[in-house]
C-alpha cells in the first residue's frame, strides 16, 4: 500500500491537501496517557499520517477500559498488558508507515524534560491535574505547543496552548482544586462517546496545527456527548499568571504525592519503590512463596487476593484492591521491603 493510497481521501480534504499531509508526516508527537483520552486519540493520529507518536502510559489494561479505550480489546485486559505496549502493538498493526515509541512510565520532575525531547507538540491524556500542572509547567519552560483535553460524565474539553502566544493551563487554572472539588469518572462516570469526541476534538485540533491551519487557537471548546452541544469560548492570557508571565514553575520543583489514588480503580500507585531498576527475577523468586507472581515486558505482578501489586522497571507500584494510600505504602513495604 503506497502512502498515496493510504492517505488519498485526507488530502482531498483542502485545508490539509498534500502539502499538509507531508508536514503530518513529519511531524514528532508525544501522548501523555494512553487512557480513554490517549489510546483514541493515539488511534486517530496514527490514522492520519503522523510521522512519529511517543506514548507514555503508567498503567494497565482492565476490562473496565473496554468500554471506552477503543483501541484495546479483551485480549489486553486479560493479559493486564501495560497500555503503551498494548496501544503500541495495535498502532503498528494498524499503520506500519509510521513510528511508534512506548513508554513505560509516569511523567513526573525527572523524566518530562526527556520525554519532550525533539517533539512538535505534546497532547494530553493524562487522568490526574497534578499531572497537567507539572506538564503545563515543562512545555512552558521549554516552548512546546500542548493540547489540554479532558472528559468526564459526558461533558469535554479541549484547548490547544502556545507558550509565549496563548493562555497557559495557569492562566485560567491558577492552583490545584481542593481535593474532591473536581468531578472525576470514579464520581461521576464516564460514556464512551464523550471520550471519543474528546479524543476527535484533540486530534482535529492537532491536524489543524501540524498542518499549519489553525482556525481558532485561543478557543476552549466545550462540548456534551450526550446533550449534544458545542460551544467556543475565548480565553486571554492573565498578566499575573505565575507560570507564563512571571515564570514561576512550581510543579517542577514541588514534590509529588508518594502515594495517590488511581481514578476509579480502586487501587493506589506508590512512588518510587525504588531508586534503580528492580530484579524482576528475584523478586519472583522471593515473592512466590506470598503468591501468584507473574512477570512479562517491563512489570511484576504479585497477587495476593484481595490485593494485586504490579512493579514497574522505574520502580512505581500500583497496589490494587485499596483506595487507602497508607495501606498501599504498607503493602508495598511489607511485600518488597521498602
């Protein structure tokens, strides 16, 4: 199949056109997340051309995320495959043109200078604020161009950032909420057609600015896929913003959370367990005798019911079966003797 013939019916499309669809093929993207936003936007993206795609992705496949993640299937859930690697065997299945590079881990202070490398813009999947804050943060610092989405219930959003030209995320968003201020899917729930028009939403968005044909760059869209509504809404850039006027970027240099509760998982990740990359083998070893221990790509999975822990090669632990972060700590205390 030639490129041609692959990408035929997008470049009929005039605001894109060959010209257009060359510029998305080289075009370097990050996804931060590959959830119900990352993995459907990740496909899209994939879809279109884009040229090279780093997905970064902390997490695991449930059944749970069928229902939602269109990229994955039963197959993935019960294998409990890590996300990137899952959504990037499917991405390669799908468009063998492009490059994929799964990553792993959770964005955090020591790995998001890395992972912006040599990138054109950055779309976010994130399923946390914190997150959002300290990505807000980075891409500002180092002049990369961000698309904020996000979903929730059946309500969603999305605005693309330009450092130096549009609104931050702390323009409008100064501090982080309060904590249960904020509906979550774990509150709230979530359909599947709201992720998909977010994801839809995030990926025109992206097309129109790798293709160089922006039609409203300082507009949040609000959208509801289930009262079927779509608005535009100006935003401007605060004068006093702490991060974009007065460069202060205090999630780069505030400490996260050791431990905080996944959304709607009923689980808890712990980080770091540890400080350098775990022996996967004696682990196992060690931890056979507690439980049923698995290890595949770049994890350990230890159940122990009504708990599972899985560990990851950069030494996060997500301790399922627990909301409650102090018995997490203790679990992943008790278990790998940290």
């Amino acid at each position: 199949m030639t490129i041609a013939s692959r990408y035929s019916r997008q470049e009929l499309f005039a605001p894109i056109g060959p010209q257009g669809q060359q510029q998305i093929g080289h075009a370097r993207v990050l996804i931060a997340g590959s959830g119900g936003l990352g993995s459907n936007t990740a496909n899209l993206l994939a879809r279109a051309g884009v040229g090279f795609i780093r997905l970064v992705d902390r997490d695991l496949v449930e059944l749970s995320n069928l229902q939602r993640q269109l990229l994955f299937n039963e197959s993935d859930a019960h294998e409990c495959a890590a996300k990137a690697i899952a959504a990037a065997r499917h991405l390669a299945a799908i468009n063998s043109d492009i490059e994929i590079e799964p990553v792993v881990a959770d964005i955090g202070i020591d790995n998001v200078f890395d992972l912006l490398q040599d990138i054109d813009l950055v779309l976010d999947g994130l399923d946390n604020l914190e997150g959002r804050y300290l990505l807000n943060d980075a891409c500002t610092k180092n002049n990369v161009p961000w698309i904020y989405a996000s979903c929730v219930s059946s309500t969603v959003m999305a605005r693309l950032i330009i450092p130096g030209k549009t609104a931050c995320f702390r323009c409008v968003h100064r501090q982080l909420p309060e904590p249960g201020s904020v509906r979550t899917c774990d509150t709230s729930g979530i359909i599947g057609p709201a992720a998909v028009l977010a994801a839809s939403i995030q990926a025109s968005i992206a097309l129109q600015f790798l293709s160089d044909k922006l039609m409203a760059p300082t507009a949040l869209f609000v959208a509801d896929a289930w009262h079927f509504s779509l608005d535009a809404i100006a935003i401007s850039r605060s004068e006093g913003c702490p991060c974009c006027a007065l460069g202060q970027f205090d999630f780069l240099i505030s400490r996260r959370q050791q431990a905080v509760s996944l959304c709607g998982r009923n689980a808890v990740q712990v980080r770091p367990a540890f400080d350098r990359r775990p022996d996967f083998g004696a682990l196992a070893s060690r931890l056979g005798v507690l439980g049923t221990v698995h290890v595949k790509d770049q994890l350990l999975r230890l159940e122990v019911p009504p708990y599972a822990l899985t560990l990851f090669e950069d030494g996060r632990a997500i301790v399922k079966g627990t909301d409650d972060p102090a018995l997490a700590r203790s679990l992943v205390a008790r278990w790998i003797g940290i």
